[in-house]
C-alpha cells in the first residue's frame, strides 16, 4: 500500500515542480515543455474514449482543430479576444460538435467506428481546405494572442510566454484531477464497464449510448480546449490541424504513454514531443532528421511488441495482469 | 427509472446456506402453486425467425410472482432465444410480450432489465477484470445511476454498497468479495452471475441454465436460493438437471424445435405421453 500512497502525492510534486520551471528561464524548452503540456490534454481527452470507454477514435483531431479555427474566427482581428467567453465558446463548439458527431458514429463499433470517426474529421479537413471560411490550405492568423482581464487588471497575457505557460500548466493539471474525479465516480464506473463488457452493461440496464455519448461529448470538448491552446501556441490554424496525421499522432501518444491511466497520455505526450525534437536535430542525426518519422514508427512498435501497457506500464501492474497470474496460481 | 416498491429489498435476500436437503425430499414436499391469480408476465404467440429458421414459433406462456414456471427442451428448442425475447437481447418477428399490462415486445434490453426484468446468461457474462464486489456494485448502481454526480465517489453510495453486499450474501459470495472475478471458480462465476442479476432487483428472474457446470454442493444452495426467490419473484428457469427441474418447478414447459410441445404441472406434463414419445424417448421421465 505505501508505494500507492506514494504515488497519489506524485502528480502533485510534478506540478509543483513545473510551476517553477519558468524561472530557469529557458524560452527554448519552456516552449517546448508548453507544446507537451498542450498535447497532454489532448490525449487525456483521447484516452477518456480509448482507454476508460473501449471506443478508438481516430478523427481526434476534429475538435483539436475546430477549436483553433473557433479562436481565429470568433475573436476580432486586431485585438486581443478576452479569454473569459473564447475559451468556454471554443470548448463548447467542439462539445456540440461532438454532441452531434457522437450521435451518428456511436452507431457503429470496432473498425467501423475507427472509419466513421476518420470520416468525419476528414469532411471537416475539406471543409477549411477547400472553402473560403478559413481562409483555405493557407489558413488564418491570430495576429494578437489572448488575454484574461479583471476590470483593468491583466490576469493574464498570452503574449507572455510565462503566462502562456503558466495558463497551459494550469488547465493540464486541471484537467488530469478532473478527469481522475469524473472518472472515480459513478459515470466513470459505468464507463469502465462499458468498455469491458458493453453487452453486460445493458442487460443490467445501463443506457449505454447515453454514456458514451456523453464521454464522446466530453472527451470532445476536452480536445478543444487542447487545440484552443495550440492556435494560440502557433499564432496560426490551418488545415494541417485537424489533419489524420494528428489524430494519429495523439493515438500514438496515448499507445506510447499506456492507455486506461490519466498519466499515461501524460507521459506519451511527453515522451511524443520529446522524442521528435531529439529524432529531428540535424546536428545529431544530419540528413537522417528529416525521416524522423521512420524511427518514431519503430520505437511506437517496439512499444506495443514489448510494452503493451506502455510506459506507464513501468511503473503500476494493471488490475487485469494481477488477476490473471492469480488466476494461474492457484 | 427505479422502482421504489421493488420486491427484492435487502432484508428479504434469503440467505446463503441453510440446511441442504435432499432435492428428491424437495420435491415432494409442499408443491401447492402460491401463485396470484394475475400473471405479471405473459406472452401472446412469440415467434423468432433467424432467416428461414424459426427458432421460436407462437409461444404463449405465463409468469406468475410465487411461481417458478421451468422451460425443459433438447438442445436447439429455442429455450435460450426465448429467453433472449422476454430479457430484449433479441426482438421478437411477431407476437407481443405483456409485463405488468405493457406490450414491451421490442423493447432494448437495457428498458426491460430498468422495468424489473432481471436475466442471467447461459454463458457467463460478468465482469472479469472487477473484483466480486466492483460486478455486483455496478449492478447496484444501475438502479440508482447518479451519473450527474461526477464529483461523488462511486464506492461512496452506502445504499448501492448495501444492495451489492445483500446480493453477494444472497448468492453464496460473501467471503469472496474482493476475489477478481477472473480468479474465481467457474462455479463461483456461475454464482456471481446470479448476484448481479438479483442486485438488480427485479420482479421477474430469467435464469438460463444456473446450475451447468456446478458441482453438487453449489447446485444444491442455488437450487435453495432459486426456491427462496420464488416466494416473491416470478421466475422462469431453463434448466437440463432433472433433479433440479422437478424439484423446484410449479409449472413445466416443454419445447421442441421452437414450439411448446406440453405445457402444465409437473405431473400433468410427465404423464403427457406426446412428451413422452417425442421429447424424453418414453426413457427418463418414467424413472421419476
């Protein structure tokens, strides 16, 4: 029981830890560390439906990018948008996108919800790229950043890298505890059971599409709040943000760090961003960096081959492994 | 969604154990049909077509609360997609399914379970990675979901945690309610699967085949506990234990491809010589 008791205080030191990163004053690395703390939200939000729901969803990177485009398009070109209302619009976009994709692709399961998922990030894909509404392949810029007022008082600007940070650190942590509490109740309970046995589930009476949709829908919103942030990151969305590419790479992040665990995506996200910054360094790898992708593709199979739980895996044995050694025990 | 006058409250559970008699002296003992005059169960020509199969042809039965109404069969009778057209895992092509004076014909599994219709299945279907206790509570909870309440602690309902518990002691689980159900026997399983049909609360019991697979000592308590169940639920039971069968049945159905072939009282129906001839080969059912 002591290492778990440890463990529980972890997440904690762990932030702790990052809120002083900035004093290090490194724009480099806090940049990056900004970008894994984006995408740690967004592949919580992916493993809300992979991990704790059994559904895999690779169109993600719908609500991911349809918030950037919300961000670009909501607020006025040459001002800063108050953070207050574009945040909560943004988020609630992808939710009720999500609310009405969820609708339809929850009809089907396995590999056809994998297709139908796919299907509709890419009509969105099309969408922006092909019509004039955000600004085509081009895309939009967000000429000036965010900011959270309070009266006169700037709470926080987004031009400022500290408090970008700061902001991202903040919602990431926010998001893992309430993920863990949602989780840890009874909708999370039905989820879980949902995902083990969704047939069980509804002969003990569960209304099973209404929980999944209604993880569909969070999960969703989540990952608007994730692609807010890196709209804001970039200072441009195109359509390369809602791209299969980056519903691949945050399904890939989810694999690496290890799924059914809240800081599993936290470590993938990690590892993820990583992994790549180091694989594409021209000084160490010279014309070989710019195939990085081939040996990201080998070690995320390697992960699977070896480490089916992923990296999280290293660290906590899963439930299920423990039953089934007892289980050959006896 | 749930229902405030259910009948299985926690204090009417029978408990496990209790003195195992003989089945055979079971039998013979009181067999007077307790049952109420108004059936909460009945169905009007059920019919189930798999392509030009039909599984289940214009089956008419009825489900008394205080009886237990047992389906007997050869293999590929239909038993088991009656069952599956009373529990909603199938829809039925035609005929109507009454429950408590609605034709819930049709109907998902999830509403009829919610409505009071409990089920336990053929092949063990149970939670296997959640301990004993996590696949009743789960159960419980689906009777008071508070699936609102996202900030409250699932493990801290203590009305849910009281229904599991009643359930796990009900069927003879108890001592095993931290057990992954992975680990357990399959005897144990079998079990489990019981306690989280009864941690449901339901007023009607569908039990398809509980005791295959089961040694005699577990028989012998579901045998009991089926018994105990009957005073207050309407129970319909497919089973192929003969013993068990005759021990525990108020009214007998017997079905061959699809249809009921007799359908009475125990002694009605083994005196039937169509049963007789057709269904038992004039062999097992005379050795009674």
């Amino acid at each position: 029981m002591k290492p778990s008791r440890l463990a529980s205080y972890l997440p904690f030191v762990v932030v702790g830890l990052a809120a002083l990163f900035p004093l290090l004053d490194n724009v480099y690395y806090m940049q990056l560390l900004t970008r894994v703390l984006i995408m740690a939200i967004f592949a919580m939000s992916l493993d809300l439906l992979v991990g704790y729901t059994g559904l895999v969803s690779f169109g993600h990177a719908a609500y991911f990018g349809l918030a950037g485009y919300a961000l670009a398009l909501m607020g006025p070109k040459y001002e800063a948008v108050s953070l207050w209302w574009s945040l909560p619009a943004a988020i609630g976009v992808c939710a009720l996108f999500a609310l009405i994709t969820g609708t339809l692709v929850l009809r089907t399961r396995g590999i056809y919800f994998i297709m139908v998922t796919l299907a509709f990030a890419q009509m969105l894909f099309f969408v922006f790229h092909d019509t004039k509404l955000g600004g085509g392949s081009d895309g939009i810029y967000i000429y000036v950043k965010p900011e959270m007022l309070l009266g006169d008082f700037k709470v926080l600007d987004l031009e400022n890298r500290d408090h970008f940070y700061w902001l991202a650190l903040i919602l990431a942590a926010g998001v893992y505890f309430f993920l863990r509490r949602v989780l840890g109740s009874n909708i999370g309970r039905a989820l879980l059971g949902i995902k083990v046995n969704e047939h069980r589930m509804r002969a003990l009476g569960f209304p099973v599409f209404r929980y999944q949709l209604a993880s569909f829908t969070l999960s969703g919103g989540l990952a608007g709040l994730a692609g807010y942030l890196a709209a804001v990151q970039y200072g441009f969305v195109n359509p390369e943000i809602l791209s299969w590419h980056q519903s691949g790479a945050v399904l890939m992040m989810v694999i690496l760090g290890g799924m059914g665990t809240l800081y599993g995506p936290v470590i993938g996200a990690f590892a993820f961003v990583m992994l790549r910054e180091v694989l594409s360094n021209q000084a160490w790898f010279g014309s070989w960096a710019g195939h990085w992708q081939l040996a990201m593709g080998s070690i995320i199979m390697l992960v699977a081959l070896y480490m089916p739980r992923g990296l999280a895996g290293l660290f906590v044995k899963p439930v299920v492994t423990e039953a089934e050694e007892e289980a050959e025990d006896e | 969604m749930s229902e405030p006058n259910s009948s299985l409250t926690s204090n009417q559970l029978p408990a496990a154990g209790g003195d195992p008699g003989s089945l055979r002296s079971q039998a013979l003992g009181d067999r007077a049909a307790p049952a109420s005059t108004e059936p909460i169960l009945f169905t009007r020509a059920l019919t189930r077509h798999f392509g030009g199969l039909v599984a289940v042809s214009d089956v008419s039965l009825t489900l008394h609360v205080g009886e237990i109404h047992v389906v007997i069969g050869p293999n590929g009778a239909g038993k088991s997609t009656l069952t599956n057209l009373l529990s909603g895992d199938l829809p039925p092509t035609s005929g109507e399914v009454m429950f408590e004076g609605r034709n819930i014909a049709g109907c998902a599994s999830d509403e009829i379970s919610r409505r009071g219709i409990g089920r336990s299945y053929q092949k063990t279907n149970i939670f296997l990675p959640f301990t004993v206790f996590e696949n009743c509570r789960l159960a419980a909870q689906s009777r008071r979901p508070h699936a609102l309440r996202i900030f409250h602690r699932a493990e801290r309902y203590t009305e849910i945690n009281r229904k599991a518990e009643a359930a796990m002691a009900a069927a003879g689980l108890g001592h095993r309610a931290d057990r992954v159900a992975a680990t357990l026997s399959h005897g144990e399983q079998r079990q489990l699967e019981i306690a989280m049909c009864l941690a449901t609360e339901p007023r009607v019991l569908l039990f398809d085949e509980p005791l295959a697979g089961m040694g005699p000592h577990e028989s012998q308590r579901m045998v009991e506990l089926i018994q105990q169940l009957s005073a207050n639920h309407a129970i319909m039971l497919i089973e192929h234990d003969m013993d068990a069968v005759f021990a525990l049945a108020h009214r007998l159905t017997v079905m061959v491809n699809g249809e009921v072939l007799e359908s009475g009282t125990p002694e009605e129906v083994r005196s039937s010589p169509a049963v007789q001839l057709a269904y038992l080969g004039g062999e097992e059912l005379l050795h009674e």
